[in-house]
C-alpha cells in the first residue's frame, strides 16, 4: 500500500510538473506569435496605424509589456482611449452651499 502510494504522489508531480511546461510552452509560443503581429504593425505608416487607431508610441509599448502579458488588449485598450485618462472639472461645494442635515436644530441652520 505504500508503494502504490509514493507512486501516485510522484506521478502526481510529473503531472504538475507537465502541466506548468506546457502552459509556459504556450505562453511562449503565443508571445512569439504576438511579437509576430507587433513588428507587422510597426511596418506600417503613421496614416495607416492612425486609420486603426494606435499610435507607433502604442505598438512599441506593446512590445515592452512582459511576456505572459496579453499585448492584444493592451492595444485595444490604447485604441478605445485608455491611454489619456480625462479630467472632467467638477464644482466643489463650499460648506456654506450645503445643505444642514435634517436633525440639526434651526438656529444652527441659519448661521
């Protein structure tokens, strides 16, 4: 019985131990792939790559991401705007212009 069970618990981590290669084997193929389709849009021209929405800036830092990161959201991310954050000015209140709370006595109110 112990026998059988040192070797389900070695076969257990050859299973993990293939698991975890090719998930990285995938990764690495699927980086390569994406590296592919980057340098293709880097041959194109500013026109073409602004007909798309990207910039050169966008390719290029695509290309920096780390390896497990998705470059192709990345990118989608940059054309939908993500890349400037906006600002939207809003009017502040001062404590005059807010309103008392409801339980406050009515002289505190008016001050």
């Amino acid at each position: 019985m112990m026998t059988l069970t040192l070797a389900t618990a070695a076969s257990r981590r050859l299973a993990t131990g293939l698991r975890r290669l090719a998930r990285t084997a995938y990764a690495t193929l699927k980086s390569a792939r994406e590296r592919r389709a980057l340098a293709q849009l880097l041959a194109l021209d500013e026109r073409m790559l602004h007909d798309i929405g990207l910039a050169r800036g966008d390719v290029i830092d695509a290309m920096a991401l780390p390896v497990g990161q998705d470059a192709g959201s990345f990118l989608e991310d940059r054309r939908r705007g993500a890349r400037r954050p906006i600002l939207i000015a809003t009017r502040v209140a001062t404590p005059s212009a807010l309103p008392a709370p409801a339980n406050e006595p009515e002289a505190r109110r008016a001050a």
